[in-house]
C-alpha cells in the first residue's frame, strides 16, 4: 500500500481537527478536535514507521506515547468541564470569563 494515501488522509483529519479546534465555542468539542489532532499525528508516525523501516518500531512507541498523554488530557479537561458546569452552570469558552474574579 502507498503511503501517500494514508499521508493525505492524515492532512485532512489534520486539517479538520484544527479548523475544529480554531472555530468551536464549546470546550468538549475542544478536545474531541484536539484528539483528531492526535490522531493525525499518529497516523503520520505510523506511516512513516512502516514506509522507511518495517522492523524498526520507533513510529510506533511514539504512538503509544502520544495515546498516553490523550487519556491523560482528556481525563483533565473532562474535571476542568464538570468542575465549571458545577459553578456556572455552562462549558462555553465565554463563561470562563467569570471565573476572573
């Protein structure tokens, strides 16, 4: 299989989380575009992984990294929402606003 095609599938779901990630007003669509951010990422590693050396497993130990550090995102942002839907009542990225006082 060429990796061309997973290269151009990996710039589109890029392309999609960031536009996402730059136009979202709600923070749990926040960190679902950040994880297709990731996602991408570890598309890209992949690919290149299996392109340039098939036993060399570098690509992927830096996949499980990176799924690593998404859960662990991904469990705080999930205490950050719920700790500010308990105060105000919204997760809009406005209401944050309130918090400065």
């Amino acid at each position: 299989m060429y990796p061309e095609k997973f290269l151009i599938l990996s710039s589109i779901i890029f392309c999609l989380g960031l536009f996402g990630a730059l136009t979202s007003q709600n923070f749990i669509k926040f960190l679902m575009t950040i994880e297709l951010l990731f996602n991408a990422a570890n598309l890209n590693f992949i690919t290149f992984s299996n392109a340039l050396d098939k036993s060399n497993l570098q690509g992927h130990i830096f996949v499980i990294f990176i799924i690593t550090i998404a859960a662990a995102e991904t469990g705080i942002g999930l205490a950050i929402i719920l700790t500010s839907y308990r105060n105000l009542n919204s997760i809009e990225f406005n209401s944050f606003n309130k918090l400065k006082k």
